[in-house]
C-alpha cells in the first residue's frame, strides 16, 4: 500500500485520487479551496462524472481517501506527491503552466525525505526537467527527489471505467527506484496484465499530446469527408464503417458532425502547435485539424439556413436546441458546439431556447442570457426549428410525431446523425444531417 499526496481536485485530480485509492492506496486529495473540501466531504461532487460520487464514498467510508488543506502534514506523510492541477491555454496557444510551477514551488520547500513528484497534468516536452529545477531550488540540503511523468488519458463520461480498466498506462521515468514505487501504486493493473509503457520523462510527456492530436485529427478528416460525401452524394456513415473495418484505422472517432470540443482537444491541439513553431517544427496537419474543426459549427448554421430557405430566414426565427454539453454524460461546456451554434444564430438575429439534462447550468454560466427549458419537449414548444447538437440517450428517441407537432417551420438539423432521413420524412420534418445525401445534408 502506497500513500499518495494528490494535488488538486479538480477533474484529474478527483478521479485519479479516487481510483488510486480504490487500488488499496491511501489518498491524501489536497487544495486551496476549502469550500470546494467541504463539498467533497459531505460527499457532493462539483462536476457531472458517472460513477464518481459512489467511488468517492466507498473508499471514504474504507478511510483509504480523505481530503485537506493540510500541505505540510499532507506532503510529510506520503511518499509520492502527484501533481494534477489545471494548465490552461495562455491567449497565444501555449499552455499556461502558472499552477504547476507553484504547485513545485510549495512542494520543494517542504520535502523531508525521499519523494516521488508525479505529473499527471498535460504539460509541455520539457516541463518535468523544469519542475525538477524548482524543487532542488526550493528544497532544504539533502532533500531527494525522483520526477516521473504519469499521463492521464481519461475521456469525460467514462473516466473511471478509463482509469480502472485502462488500454495502457504510461510511466516517464528517470531511476529504477521511482518506476518501482509507480509500479506498486498501479500493482492491480499489473496482476490484469495491462500494458504498461516504461519510458523517459520527455517522450511521457509528448505522448499525451500526440495521442490527442490524432484523435482530434481523425474527427476533423471525417468531417471533411463528410463534406465532399454531401455533394457526390454518398453516405458518410457507411464510409466510416467501411474504413473502420480496416484495423490499421479502427472504427472509433470517425462520426461526423459539429465537430470536438472540451477541455482536451481543443486546447492541447493548439499547445502542440504553439510547441511545434517554437521548436522550428512545422505541425500542418494539427493546424488543418483544428481549423475543420472551426467550421463545423458554421455548417450546422448553414444547414438550417439552407432548409429554410436563405440565411436572412434566420433572423427572428425561435431555434430550440438540444444538448449544450460537448458530448453525452458530462456537464463540460468549454469549446462544446452549442454554445459556438448558439453564438452564431443569435448574430444572425435568431431567438434561442435550450436544454441539456446535466449541462444548463454551466451553459448559464458561459451565456448569462441564456433560455433554458426544463425538459426536451418544454424547449421545442413555439419554437419554429430543432437543432440536435448533443448525442444524449434520451434525445435517441425522441417522439419524432410529437416533434413535428410542436414545431412551427418543422425544421431539424441533426449534428450527430442520431436520426435517418426515411424517419424524419416518415414523421413530416424537413431534415438535415452531416455527411448524408445532397448540398444541404438531407
């Protein structure tokens, strides 16, 4: 059993602190923010996760995870100190990487011993060699420390499932001695036979961004595709799957639609690029991924202008829209679609009313002035078109006959393709979808 200092309870945090914990290691989760402390203590977590709350409790209740404002006992009593505190994008691209060094600051200044200083938040190539300088510059004399990078590759609806029952896990290490305190933190992962990838610090550090980067990439080609599939008139979806048969490509994120959003993508695309232009390294394909992915939320507009007859059709017309956060089981608005869909319609002189049935009070948050209704069929009354923009289960099976009654103009732009275009005509909607017939998406 390992004890473990977690540094942050944000998303990573919280989720790698209770994972860890519920491997048989003792979590110490600590912040700043005592407020934020006392909610997860009475058992309330700050953000939408599937399975959280009930793997926060469990390993509370079995005294292996508590949380505190503690630093100096927190940082005395464990052996390793994982850092997973936010590093946001600065206005130029770059990552801001302002928590994570004073995070190293307070950790150097208060080792007594031997510690192993994990990073697990996405950083730079080259970030852990300057955390290790500014520890040994805080540090007392004689203090020692190993640096190891950790990636997180957890996806918003399914982290748990992701930390629990990984496809791999990566160690960056520099000494045998801190790869075999990792190795005993994830010791249940190694009995499962799960791969695990020992390599140096700066490759753990490039991977993180790399694998993101593709995956980005992969839904931008798509999309695009997508886009010539609408005017030769094939179907993108039959496209994707006869691509994704072929295991050299695989079948997942090949889906069409709005385009990728979140704390990830977005984000750690535009650092890789801002890396790759201070190193000299040209990322074109990374900078062709994420400007495919800027227009997709100015296809779905097109899209409803095209079904209703003309962009100047827009102006004063009620657009209901469903699901505002960036994918199904999450409340994460940032970079989602909806809100850039949102934005757009309104400056073209539309009236919008929204639901989501996790993420309106984060849409709030972001649109202040925004509608929101209180359940699916609430936002479509009075409104003239219908804007799927969020996969929810729920919005799978909408009663496509109650939602051609409710709306005024019978318009539906489809952003995921949930629906076919036999059963939007079966139930009287005029129906456009990404990547699936003619010029305007039908």
């Amino acid at each position: 059993m390992t004890h473990i200092l977690m540094i942050g309870t944000g998303y990573v945090g919280l989720v790698s602190g209770a994972c860890m914990a519920d491997f048989g290691n003792t979590v110490v989760c600590y912040d700043i923010d005592k407020a934020k402390l006392d909610t997860l203590s009475r058992g309330e977590i700050p953000f939408y996760e599937p399975g959280l709350a009930e793997l926060v409790q469990r390993n509370r209740d079995a005294g292996r995870l508590r949380f505190t404002t503690e630093l100096d006992a927190a940082v005395a009593e464990c052996q390793v100190i994982v850092i997973a505190v936010g590093t946001p994008e600065n206005p130029d691209g770059s990552a801001d990487l302002s928590f994570v060094f004073s995070v190293a600051d307070s950790i150097g200044q208060r080792l007594d011993g031997y510690r192993v200083i994990v990073q697990k938040s996405t950083v730079p190539v080259g970030t852990n060699r300057e955390i290790r300088r500014r520890i040994a510059a805080a540090a007392p004399p004689g203090a020692d420390f190993d640096m190891v990078a950790n990636p997180e590759f957890l996806r918003e609806g399914s982290a748990i499932g992701d930390f629990l029952r990984p496809n791999r896990v990566v160690i960056g290490a520099d000494s045998e001695r801190a790869l075999r305190l990792m190795r005993e933190v994830y010791r249940p992962l190694y009995l499962n036979e799960t791969p695990v990838l020992s390599t140096d610090i700066r490759s753990a550090e490039m991977i993180k961004y790399a694998a993101n980067a593709f995956l980005a990439a992969k839904i931008s080609f798509i999309n695009e595709v997508a886009e010539l599939c609408e005017e030769v008139g094939a179907d993108v979806q039959v496209v994707a799957r006869g691509m994704g048969l072929d295991q050299r490509i695989g079948a997942k994120f090949l889906h069409a639609g709005a385009g990728f959003g979140g704390s990830c993508f977005p984000k750690d695309t535009k650092a890789l690029l801002t890396m790759g232009k201070q190193h000299g390294a040209p990322m074109g394909l990374v900078a062709a991924s994420i400007e495919a992915n800027e227009r997709q939320p100015r296809r779905a507009v097109a899209k409803l202008a095209a079904l209703a007859g003309g962009e100047d059709k827009l102006a004063g017309m009620q657009v209901a829209i469903l699901g505002l956060s960036f994918k199904p089981n999450t409340d994460d608005v940032r970079e989602a679609a909806a809100l850039k869909i949102i934005a757009l319609l309104r400056a073209k002189g539309a009236r919008v009313r929204a639901f989501d049935p996790v993420a309106g009070e984060n849409a709030k948050r972001a649109l202040p002035d925004l509608e929101l209704a209180a359940g699916t069929y609430e936002c479509l009354e009075g409104a003239d078109a219908l804007v799927i923009v969020t996969e929810w289960n729920e919005f799978r099976v909408l009663d496509l006959d109650r939602v051609a009654g409710l709306l005024t103009q019978k318009l539906v732009v489809d952003c995921r393709n949930i629906f076919t275009p036999a059963l939007m005509a079966e139930a009287g909607l005029a129906y456009a979808s990404f990547g699936r017939g003619g010029k305007a998406g039908a």
